[in-house]
C-alpha cells in the first residue's frame, strides 16, 4: 500500500519547520487579540511540504470506491450518477458565496430556485406543498410524523401515539417514530412481500383509535409495488389515522404515479438517492417533506413564498409549524438542475429504465440465485443467496468476492425476511455493457462456489484490508488511531 511509503496521518508526516505556504505580507498593521482569547502554546498542526500534502490525501481518496469507480448495485440506496453539471451549479460563486441571512433582496435568484424546487416537487408527487429543511431520509420522516402529530394535536386528538410500520420497513421508519414518542404496531407481509391487509384490518380493530399514521413505503424494500394501497389507505383514513409515504424509493415511479393520487397525506424524499445529489457514508442529505391540502399550516419554517415576481423568506405565517432552516442548499441545489437538465419529458424515461434494468438481472440470474418472489419487480430486488445452497457459500462471501473483481457489493442482509437476502439495485444510468458484466461476474462467483469455494470464502484478495472479523469489530471496535498503533506494538 502507498499509505506505508505516505503515512496513515498527515501528522506522522510532519517535520517541525516545514512549510507549505506563506502569508502574503501584511500590509494592515497588527491587531492584539484581547488578553484570555490568545492560546498559551501553537496548536500541535502537522508542518509538511505541499507536495507530501497532495500525495498523502491523493493516496487515501483512492482508497474509496464511488459510483465514479464503478457499478455499484447497493440496493434500497440509489447510487445514482451524479451528472457534473450540478457540481459545476453548486459550485458557482453566486450560490457557493451565499450567507442564509443575506437580506432577501440580494438573494432573489436563489430564492426563485429554492421555490422552484418547492414546486417541482409538489408537482412530481402529486401534493400541494413541500419544505426542503429536512436533512436526510430519516430527518423528513421525523419531520413528517411531527407535523402529523401537530395536526392531530390541533383536532384535540393527541391520545393517537401509535404509527403502523410494515415488516419489511427501512429500518429508520420505526426508529423515526420512536424518536418522535410514538409507538410502533408492526404489521405483516403476505408470502409474496406485499403488506398482509387481513393483519392490518386486525390491529385497526383493536388499536384503530390510538393510531396517529401508517407508513407505508412504495414500491417496498422488496422492489414491489404495494397493490392494496387503495384499500389500505382507505382503512386507515376510516379510522382517523394519515398515511404516511416514505418515498426514498421514489425513482422508479418518476412519472409513472405520484403518491398524492393514491391518497397519501404526508410524504418525504431522498433528494440524494432520486434527483442524483451524490451521497454515502452518511452524507450530505436533504430529505424533503411535501403534504396535502389542508396540511400546509403545519410544514416547518422558514418557507420561500412568491408574491407578485419577488420571492420572500416566510417565517411567520406557518402559525402550527414545527421549525427548521434552509437545509442543505448545495445538495437542492445538484437536485434541481437535475431535474430542469432532464426536462418534463425526459424524467419519465427514469422510472421504466430502472425498471427495465433491475427486472433485465433479475431474470438473468434466477437460475443461479434463489428469486423468493417471482414476477415484475421495479427498480430493485432481492435474491436470497445461491441457489445451491451445498456449497457452503454465504450471500456474505459473495459479496466479498465481488471486490476482487471491481464491483460495490449490494445491500446485504437486508430486508429481514430473507436470510441470505441480496439486494441488487442498478438504477438507469447503466449501460448494457456493464450490466451484462455484472451478470457475468456474478455467474462466474456462482462457478468458484461449487469448484473452488476457499477462494470465494477468503475474499477480497484485491483490497488494500482483507476480510474483517465481524464479530471482534462490533464487540471491540478500535474508534481511535491512538488505539490501532497501541493495538499493533
Ligand atoms: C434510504 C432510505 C431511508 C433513509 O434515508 P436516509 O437519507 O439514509 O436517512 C428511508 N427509507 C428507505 C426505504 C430508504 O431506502
């Protein structure tokens, strides 16, 4: 590994005295800093020469693997390619320049295109209204499930403190509700990974009264299109309760339906899996939450309202509302001029090309790997490791090997209702050529299984860290470099 020719930290690197840079002269005189606002020693900074500087970080970036690496299928997450135009948008000085609390007349084009994000959105997802405040996925549905618990507040009903979850939920909805004081009724999947209607006919029965919202997420963590959901909706609305859509799953229904049509009330989006923004390891997000008619008194300020053909910044009026600020504009910034670059028309090509692809693997791999649910999928799906299941080889050892051989691995191990569950997402920017590689590459891993299962069982073999103890990493996890150098005298 370069990183031993380099160093692992830049302070291993440094040299007292060493220099990269100069300050240029200073032609304005000195100013003290007041007494007790000075530091008694230099800060311990590293002192390298900018040349030991650019190879040491140019080294560690090529340890990652982005999706301008390669393919990466990580399903349920929409690792979309993110088209240079946005960074060149974000970037420009006239946003990337911006302070959030400019007076607004000197903000009037970013406004226009906060707003027209704002209504993009609504118009995308069938709803009357959106907030771009929220952070991430998981901050729109905490945002969401607020502003339901203001509106049953304001109706005198705050005795509805439960929020129906299916099985088969992204992890975050219930931990979502948990985190806004709610309880979570759990309700089952059918044998074909569609929410059970009978299962939740039963618990509206019994606790009807008591729920504030169903969320419900659509197509499912399965990559299926929930079928019922008029029925469902309906029920759930005859007892009093919101239905609730988490749309980070939005991508293949890009102009195909919009989930305002099918009676949700309250909905959030992943604007960095849907509308492109680059994301992972755990940023940067935006989690927008659109609502209904009838809602709107409730979404978070501050909002941009348009009056006449100037733009304000509306923190007032939203009387019930439950509080933010601007969110993450850069990210909204890449998600709108995806859009406007796509066009009305050519957005509608998302959806079914996602779909062609996930269902075009899909097919072309049942033979090999066990399909649990057969059928159309749309823009993911879930195998449930090799369909030979003699050879010993986990859905975790083929995940490993498919480094070796250049690829991301998918999302495994989840959902939960498939113990080898491998969930493969292509989203449409792929071309044939890489999907059919993929195919390839993961037949050929089918192969190595029966014939020589060490090999794919002691992989990677070609990453700079070999397989990791799993186990020992969760129970002793070494969070500091301190510890990794004591660890290894
Ligand atoms: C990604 C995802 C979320 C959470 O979004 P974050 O931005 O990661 O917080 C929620 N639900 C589903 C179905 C998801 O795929």
């Amino acid at each position: 590994m370069n990183n031993r020719l380099y160093g692992n930290l830049i302070f291993e690197l440094s040299h007292s005295g060493r220099r990269g840079y100069t300050l240029p002269k200073n032609e304005f005189g000195n100013y003290s800093l007041p007494a007790g606002s000075t530091r008694a020693e230099d800060a311990p900074l590293p002192e390298c020469d900018e040349m030991t500087v650019v190879r040491h970080y140019t080294n560690h970036s090529e340890n990652n693997f982005g999706v301008n690496n390669g393919f990466y299928p990580l399903g349920s997450c929409t690792m979309k390619y993110n088209p240079v135009i946005n960074e060149d948008i974000a970037a420009h000085t006239s946003f990337s320049g911006l302070h959030p609390l400019q007076p607004v007349e000197t903000v009037q084009g970013a406004l226009e295109l906060y707003y027209g994000l704002q209504k993009s959105l609504a118009s995308l997802a069938g709803l009357s209204e959106f907030t771009l405040n929220p952070f991430a996925g998981a901050h729109g549905e905490l945002t969401g499930l607020m502003i339901i618990r203001a509106y049953h507040e304001k109706h005198g009903d705050a005795k509805r403190t439960k929020v129906i979850v299916p099985d088969s939920a992204h992890g975050t909805n219930p931990a979502s509700a948990a985190v806004c004081g709610l309880d979570v009724l759990e309700v089952k999947s059918t044998d074909k990974g569609l929410v059970d209607v009978d299962d939740l006919k039963a618990l509206l029965e019994k606790e009807g009264e008591n729920v504030a919202a169903m969320m419900m997420t659509n197509p499912n963590t399965l990559g299926l299109f929930e079928q019922q959901i008029p029925e469902i909706e309906k029920m759930v609305h005859a007892c009093g309760g919101l239905m609730y859509y988490d749309g980070a799953n939005l991508n293949p229904m890009l102009g195909a339906s919009r989930p305002g049509d099918m009676g949700f009330d309250v909905m959030h989006i992943n604007l960095h899996k849907t509308f492109s923004t680059p994301h992972g390891g755990g940023g940067p997000g935006s989690g927008p939450v659109g609502v209904r008619k009838g809602l709107e008194e409730f979404l978070p300020a501050p909002r941009v309202v348009k009056e006449g053909d100037k733009f304000r910044v509306d923190c007032d009026s939203n009387c019930n509302s439950i509080g933010a600020f601007f969110g993450n504009f850069a990210v909204i910034m890449r998600a709108y001029t995806y859009i406007l670059t796509l066009g009305k028309e050519n957005i509608k090509m998302v959806g079914p090309l996602a779909t062609l692809n996930a269902n075009y693997i899909k097919e072309e791999l049942k033979d090999v790997y066990e399909l649990p649910i057969d059928g159309l999928c749309k823009h993911e799906f879930v195998f449930d490791g090799l369909k030979d299941k003699s050879t010993g080889i986990t859905t975790m050892d083929v995940a490993k090997r498919l480094l070796d051989y250049g690829y991301h691995a998918p999302t495994i191990y989840f959902p939960l209702l498939f113990h080898e569950a491998m969930m493969i997402e292509p989203t449409e920017n792929e071309s044939k050529e890489t999907i059919d590689g993929f195919i390839s590459i993961l037949r050929k891993i089918a192969e190595e299984a029966k014939n020589e299962p060490e090999t794919v069982k002691s992989a990677p073999h070609n990453t700079p860290i070999g397989r990791v103890d799993d186990v020992l990493a969760a129970k002793h996890p070494i969070v500091t470099y301190a510890q990794l150098v004591a660890d290894n005298q």
